[in-house]
C-alpha cells in the first residue's frame, strides 16, 4: 500500500470513529429514547394490555422478608406494581418492639427512611400503589392513624387498606382523616363481603373506598355470583381503588383456595372487564392456595403473573 492510500486510510479510519463517538454521544445525550431503553433496561413490567397487574406483599409470608428481600422477590416475579405490608416496612424505619412504645412511635417519627424506601422501590421499577399498615384499627390512636395516611403518600400509594369496620363510626372517623390528607381508605372484604357491604362508609367520606377481595366475595356464597361480581364492579368501579385476586372454590363446594384456573373466581372475566372499560384498578395477585412441594412464592406469583397475562393477550 503506497504512503498516500496509508494517509488517506488514516484520515478515513480517524474521521469513522470520531463520527461514531459522535454519534454515541448524540444518542447518550440527546437520543432520549435510548437513554429511556438503558434506564428500563431488566425491570419487571406486569401492565398487561392496560391492566396493572400487581400483587400484595401478604403472597411472600412464608420466605424471610426484610424490604430488601421483598423487593427482591417482587421483581424476581416480573411485577412492577405492589400493595405493600406494614411490618417490614416500620422494621426498616426503626418501630420499637415493644408494644407500649409504638404508638408514641408513631407519632413522632419523621419521614426520612419511608422516602428512602420509596426511593428504593422506584428504581427498581416497582410502583406502590396501596399500602396496609396495622395502624387503621379501633384501638389505633388519631395521631396512629393520620401517620398511617403520611406514610402511604410518601410511599406514592393512593390508598391505605383495611378490614371493613363493624362499627359505622370507625368508618367514619378513618373517612374524616382519610379526607384531611387527600389518601383513600380502602375496606377489604372477607367472606362478609356482599353488594351491601361497603354502602355505610361509601356514603359517609368520598375518601372511603373499596378494596375488593374477588375470591372472598365467591367463597362467601348465597346471592354472591360471578354475575353479581362483574355487575359489582362494573357499578361500582369509581369506588374500587385495588382488587385482591385469588382463586376461591365457592361455599357449596368447599371455599377452598385453588391454583388460578382451578376454583369458581371469574378472574380472566374479571381482568377482561378492566381491560374493556378500562377501569385504572389495579389487581393485586394475594397467593393464598398452598405451595405446592418443591415450590416457593416467588415461583407461584409468576405462575399467577402468567395465567393473568395468558387471559389478557389471548
């Protein structure tokens, strides 16, 4: 090769890989699409067809769960979006162990660790989109339950959840609060639970709303149907901040809880509704049927990620 082509190939081999440095730089920089790509890059996504398919932290109970290894486990069964439990979470933030000592606790505690988890979970990709704190009951102090409400919207969730109080004026005492900090209550439903149900503290606080357990209205029986759960919803969806989602045989065949598919909870009618009307509800998968030998939680959760996706895409 002759001293001139060496030149020019020299010159041409510098201006390709300037041009490409460049270009690398524009996209790093100015390519904001790819940037997005490298940040999305190995994070669940469990939003299926519009539908936010998420799950309640209660499905991990029987693997060890500081926040650090619920996350964990979270992303490992692909979702992206969560009700999260108190216990570890008040762990993380330092609640005392003695029971005299958490109410004051509480009370007083600021709000550094709960951003830190909150911090935590979004850049693992993981949305909090409720939050259950045993902090909500009767015997719970105002100030108990107003830093119940904080710490819910700190960690970005809409609302906090609880059972469905037997007392109308509990109800209307969490309303109240509920209304002063702008975060919903959400009432979960057991086998209670019928169309009835809700209508006292619906009525008593815009802010009380519905937590609706799918797989308890079933097993509850009686006039409780998979017409009269799909009406429900659909009169209801204003009202319904999160389902739980399992999988229930009902009453006059046992109420046991079943693999998804096996058991009498219209759940791909129920996740089809949401995706036709487009209700922005999120279902929680509440993994309650017993893991099967040689299984774990984090394997079942996916297992319930994918029969939801199979109902969704199909």
């Amino acid at each position: 090769m002759s001293s001139i082509n060496n030149n020019e190939y020299a010159c041409s081999r510098r201006a390709f890989i300037s041009k490409g440095m460049l270009a690398s730089g524009a996209l790093l920089l100015g390519g904001h699409g790819l940037v997005r790509g490298l940040e999305t890059y190995n994070k669940p996504n469990s939003k299926i067809a519009g539908v936010q398919v998420g799950t309640i932290t209660y499905s991990y109970r029987s693997m060890p769960h500081t926040v650090e290894q619920l996350l964990q486990y979270i992303t490992d069964s692909g979702i992206s979006a969560v009700e999260l439990m108190g216990d570890s979470v008040e762990a993380y933030a330092g609640k005392p162990t003695g029971k005299d000592q958490v109410a004051a606790w509480r009370a007083n505690v600021g709000m550094e660790k709960f951003k830190e988890i909150r911090k935590m979970f979004d850049r693992a990709g993981v949305r909090i989109y409720a939050f259950k704190p045993d902090a909500l009951g009767t015997n719970n102090t105002d100030a108990e339950i107003e830093y119940a409400l904080k710490v819910g919207k700190v960690l970005g969730a809409a609302s906090v959840t609880v059972e469905i109080p037997k007392n109308p004026e509990h109800s209307q005492r969490l309303g109240n609060l509920a209304a002063k900090h702008k975060v919903y209550i959400g009432y979960h439903n057991h086998t209670q639970g019928n169309d009835q149900a809700w209508i006292t503290a619906l009525s008593q606080s815009p802010y009380n709303s519905i937590n609706l357990d799918c797989g308890h209205y079933i097993a509850a029986g009686g006039n409780n149907t998979k017409e009269s759960l799909l009406a429900f919803i659909e009169a209801n969806h204003k009202r319904i901040t999160s389902f739980h989602m399992k999988d229930r045989q009902t009453k006059d065949k046992g109420a046991a809880n079943l693999p998804w598919g096996e058991g009498d909870t219209p759940i791909k009618e129920i996740l089809n509704l949401l995706k036709t009307k487009k209700y922005k509800i999120p279902a929680s998968i509440e993994l309650e049927y017993p893991i099967p030998e040689g299984s774990n939680a984090v394997t079942e959760v996916k297992r319930c990620l994918e029969y939801a996706r199979r109902a969704l895409e199909g």
